[in-house]
C-alpha cells in the first residue's frame, strides 16, 4: 500500500479556521488535534501521492482563505521527515536556513536558530 499525502480543514461554527497536512490516517491526525486542544469539526479536502503536491495545495489554501489557526502563513511548510545528508548540504550558504545545524529556518539577519 502506498502512502497517502491528505489536506484537511478545520471548522468552528461552520467557519474554515485551519488547513493541514498528514501523511498519516487522518482519523488518527483528527483525534491528536482533539487531544491538543483543537476541538474543530475537521474534513479531508485533498489526497495525493506525494508530498511536494499536498505542501503546495496547502500553501494555496491558507494564501486564498487565510484561516485564523495556521501560525506558518507567508510561506510553504516544511515537510517534517528526517533529512538526507545531500538535503542537509545543499542548504549551505543559504539565508534562512540555520547556517549551524542547517535543519531549522532562521528569521532574515540572523544566521542561527534559536536552538544552536
């Protein structure tokens, strides 16, 4: 079986008030959020085959509705898997990219995250 990259929504009182991602089953992704305090009626809107496809249509998504829980608006979202040693070195010399770690995003002037 092949895994399954999904979009979902999030809504309170029937307003869209957050987009995500998972590439797990998202009944299990729901029930996290639940458990952490996002207690919305939440919906798949989208199913891909693969991760570039589901970050973009996110992105899209929180651009056109702007919904009030997402924190990462301005930009695309990371995929949060572990990185490959050629991912990690073509960051090199990069600005925005901890120029330490080269795995965590850094804010424009600065060089390093808040972890290093």
């Amino acid at each position: 079986m092949s895994r399954v990259y999904s979009v979902y929504k999030g809504e309170r009182d029937g307003f869209l008030v957050y987009i995500g991602t998972t590439m797990q089953k998202p009944s299990a992704r729901f029930r996290w959020h639940k458990a952490n305090g996002k207690d919305l009626k939440f919906t798949v809107l989208h199913q891909f085959d693969n991760h570039s496809a589901m970050l973009d249509k996110e992105f899209e998504l929180i651009s056109l509705y702007k919904p009030v829980l997402n924190k990462i608006v301005h930009r695309k979202q990371n995929l949060n898997v572990k990185l490959t040693p050629a991912e990690v070195q073509s960051r090199v010399g990069l600005a925005g990219w901890c120029q330490s770690c080269l795995k965590r995003r850094v804010n424009a002037g600065f060089s390093k995250c808040g972890w290093c």
